[in-house]
C-alpha cells in the first residue's frame, strides 16, 4: 500500500458467524484426522442454514473418523460456539454427512513427486504473506483491531457478562493514516446478535467498552462515527438468519484487504494442501523479514503446480522500505526455508491437530501456543536470514 495519507478499513466477523461456523466445523475435523493420523488428507467443507448442518468432502486416513463422530463434532463444536436457538440448535439440527475417500487422481499427484522423498503440491495455486510494523504482532492495524473488539465481546459473552448478547456478531474499523502510519480511528461499526425486547441503547452501552479498552488512547472515533446494529435491530442471526458455508471469509481470515490474496481458502484442509500451508510459510517467511530489520513492510508471493514439490516462483515487495535488495531478500528466504510441500510441513511441523483455533479471528498475528499451534507466527527464522544475506 502506498505511503501518505489515507483512510483504510477492514472486517472480522466472530465465531458466531454462519461462515465461521462453518470453519469451525471443518477445522476440528481436520483435527480429528490429523489426532487419529498425521498424514491423513483432508478436504471438508461444511453449510449450515437453519436447523441444518451439512459435512461433505473427501478424506484419506488410516485412522477412523466415523461419519457419526464427524456428526458429534459438529454438534460440539456448535454447542460451544453457544448456538441453542429456536431456529439453529446445537442439539436439534439436523446433521448430514457426505464425506468419501480421496480421489485416486490427486492422490497420485501429491505422493509422486519424482523420488520416495519428498511430494508434489496438492494443487496448483499462488500464496501471499505479509507483515508490517503497524502492531506489535507485525499485522495491519485495521484488521488487527477489527479482531480484537470481536474477541473482547466473545471472552465476554462466554464468561455471561453480556448475556443479551449473542454469538453473531460483526465489525468494521477504519484508521486514518499520516505518512504511512495509522494515528486514528476515524469509524468503527459493531453488528451484534442480541435478545428480543433489548433496545439499541443498551446493545450500545454493552458494546462501547470493548471498543474503547481495545483502541489505542486516543484513538476512538467521534460519537457520530461509532456505529452499532445500523439497521436498528439484530434479533434473528446466525445461520437462521443467513445460510454459512466454508471458505467465504478469506480476507478476514488474513489481512483485511492490507496484502494480496490468492484466493484459496484455509479451513477444511490438512497442511498438505499448499493453500493452507504455504500461505502460512509466507507469513512466517515476511514476519521473519520484518523481525530481522531487512524491511519494516514485506509481501511475499510463492507459486505452485500440482504434483510439483518446488514453488515455481519466490517474490518479495518491501515496498520501498527494504534495507536490501529485494531479489537477495528472496535469495535468503528460499535459502532459510525449504518451500516444498513436505520442507514446509516439517519445519512448522504442520501435521498435528492446531487447526480448530485458527478457524476465527484471523490466522495470522497471533502468539505462537505451546503445543505447536500458531507457528508460522514465531520469529525463530531471524538469524538464518541474516547469515543468509551475508
């Protein structure tokens, strides 16, 4: 994005969202395969409309999820996302489950990559990562406090701090920019589900915190610019209120529009899917650049063909902030990393069950977990970059 002087906004949606549902579902099922086997392939996708959940896909494993234990975690999952409405209950929905074993075709693409050692992409496709210096976690500000309101009202919500609230719940900020950096919020837009009988006023007084305790001192938006529920009323939500399907959510899911997209989808698919994991190599590949001061802005594009195991193309944009030559960055970069399907898994160790936490408030500018999860976000790479650039 240029430098200069600019209004910029981006969206999350919260885990009570029909898409995010559906991501959730989908995720914990990769989880589910990846518990019972590690190399387990998996492509799932998942719509939800009222009182029905629908699980559909192809999988191979060699361990056993049965399609009444896919039924059990999608209860689960939509039980502890707080859904126990009329029209869309945990409990009372109807679940259907059409999942079938992998496709011979992309099997062999992926295990046969020209030796026993190592694999081709499992589809073609091109990948973006990006970081920047706008928030301490190195993501664009606009999206990373359009999460961080909707996770503040969620920890609430789950706590029953805000028990007119519901699960369904959208926001929108705005950030004015001078010279290239955000100094402001110059509108903020909060959508949130909430019970029958409860007027504007108070859906205001109950959001207006989680608003203000997250933005910068400051940095709030004048009265007349803070908006919550517009249309004056948000009683019916969720998938009764608009049917939800995986893999709609893509930019929410990254930069909020900040960075380029590829334009595949991340939920529902296991690492060997290089749109899932490459698109988690270049993230930890930019946030690593930017760490190591080679760049305060990074952007990088890898390509891939299916049942190739190399990227077909490695690019880096500093944007203009770069402390070296962008075409040794991405030297250094290939140099560090090993961007093959396999290299990729193995360094981030892609292959256990970390997926159902990505499903919301964004997969990327979050703090690595302990157990694995979350590791395209460390800045381990720092050093093998330098020496890389030498």
């Amino acid at each position: 994005m240029a430098q200069g002087n600019y209004l910029f906004t981006s969206e999350s949606v919260s885990e009570g969202h029909p898409d995010k549902i559906c991501d959730a579902v989908s995720d914990a099922i990769v989880d589910a395969y990846l518990h019972e086997d590690p190399m387990s392939r998996c492509g799932v996708e998942t719509l939800v409309t009222t009182n029905l959940i629908v699980v559909a896909g192809e999988t191979r494993s060699a361990g056993n999820v049965s399609h009444e234990r896919i039924e059990e975690i999608a209860r689960r999952t939509v039980r502890e996302i707080g859904y126990d409405q009329d029209n869309f209950h945990w409990e009372k929905s109807k679940v259907m489950v059409y999942v079938h074993s992998q496709s011979a075709d992309i099997a062999v693409g992926v295990d046969s990559a020209g030796n026993e050692k190592d694999e081709g992409a499992g589809d073609q496709g091109l990948m973006f990562g990006y970081a920047c210096r706008e928030t301490p976690l190195l993501m664009p500000a606009p999206i990373y406090y359009a999460h961080e309101i909707l996770k503040s009202l969620s920890k609430a919500r789950h706590a029953g701090e805000v028990p007119d609230l519901g699960p369904d719940m959208k926001s929108q900020v705005t950030l004015e920019y001078r010279n290239g950096q955000p100094v402001r919020a110059t509108s903020v837009v909060v959508s949130a589900q909430h019970s029958e009988g409860v007027d504007q006023a108070t859906v205001r007084k109950l959001i207006r915190p989680h608003v203000e305790n997250v933005l910068p001192s400051g940095w709030m938006c004048s009265e007349d610019e803070f908006y919550t529920n517009p249309t004056g009323r948000f009683v019916i939500g969720g998938p009764d209120g608009d049917a939800g399907l995986t893999g709609r959510k893509i930019i929410v899911d990254t930069y909020g529009g900040a960075a380029p997209h590829g334009g595949g989808a991340f939920s529902g698919k296991d690492p060997s899917k290089v749109d899932r994991s490459a698109a988690y190599a270049c993230r930890y590949l930019a946030k690593n650049i930017v760490a190591a001061d080679l760049a305060d802005k990074c952007t990088i594009q890898v390509a891939y063909a299916i049942g190739i195991s190399k990227p077909l193309s490695v690019y880096v944009d500093t944007h203009g902030t770069g402390k070296a030559d962008e075409a040794a960055i991405a030297s250094a970069a290939r140099k560090a990393m090993d961007l093959s399907p396999r290299g990729i898994r193995t360094h981030l160790q892609l292959n256990r069950p970390i997926y159902a936490r990505t499903a919301a408030y964004g997969h990327f500018g979050r703090n690595p977990d302990a157990d694995g999860g979350f590791s395209w976000e460390k800045t381990d790479l720092v050093d093998e970059l330098k020496g890389a650039m030498r």
